[in-house]
C-alpha cells in the first residue's frame, strides 16, 4: 500500500509539473484521468485487504473512499467540460487530502494487518 500511495504522491507532482509547465486542458484531463483509474486500483486493493482479514472499520473506510472519489470525478468532469476550476487551488486539495487520507484514515488499519500477517 505504501508504494501505491508514493505512486499517487508522485502522479500528482506529474499533475503540478504539467500545470507548470503550461500544458493544455486536454493533457491535465488525461493525467487526471489516469490518476482516478489508479485511486480505484488503490482503493479496491485496500478494500480488499480489510475484507480478507476482517477489518471492522473496513464499511466506515469504504464511505470515505467513495467520497474523495466522488470528489476527484466531479472536478473531472467539470475540467471535461471547461467549467472555470482553480487548478492550484485543486492539486494543493488533492496533495492534503492523500496526506490526510495516508497520515490519519489509512492508519486505522495498518496495525491490524501487521498483526494478521500482512505488511
């Protein structure tokens, strides 16, 4: 898991260094793209886990995965269709919430995998 999240880290810097750089609509939507079908990867890997052991907290986890990718659809879907959406403003959001989600959501579960054999 903890490779996945280095992945998502370094998709998004991919995301800023586009931004930076001044690449077009076409090119942040491809890249934001491949950053939501890898955070569905990620989260189904993860469900997966806490299924296979019987994570208690794993429903509670779900509700928050579908959530963040709620959000990270939506603003897709707004860049899509050229609706005025603060790049900066949304990468600095994505880069604090994958922070959060690792740093607070995704430490509720590490300890029960270690103890049942899985990290």
């Amino acid at each position: 898991m903890d490779d996945q999240h280095g992945i998502l880290m370094d998709a998004i810097n991919e995301l800023r260094l586009a931004l930076v750089h001044g690449s077009g609509q076409e090119q942040i939507s491809k890249l934001l793209d491949e950053y939501i079908e890898f955070t569905r990867m990620h989260f189904w890997s993860e469900e997966q886990l806490m299924e296979q052991t019987g994570f208690a907290g794993l429903e509670a986890h779900r509700v928050e995965h579908h959530r963040l990718l709620a959000d990270l659809l939506q603003t897709a879907h707004r860049l899509q269709y050229g609706e005025g959406i603060e790049l900066r403003a949304f990468l600095c959001n994505l880069h604090r919430n994958l922070l959060h989600h690792v740093e607070t959501i995704d430490q509720q579960y590490g300890p029960w995998l270690r103890e049942h054999g899985v990290v």
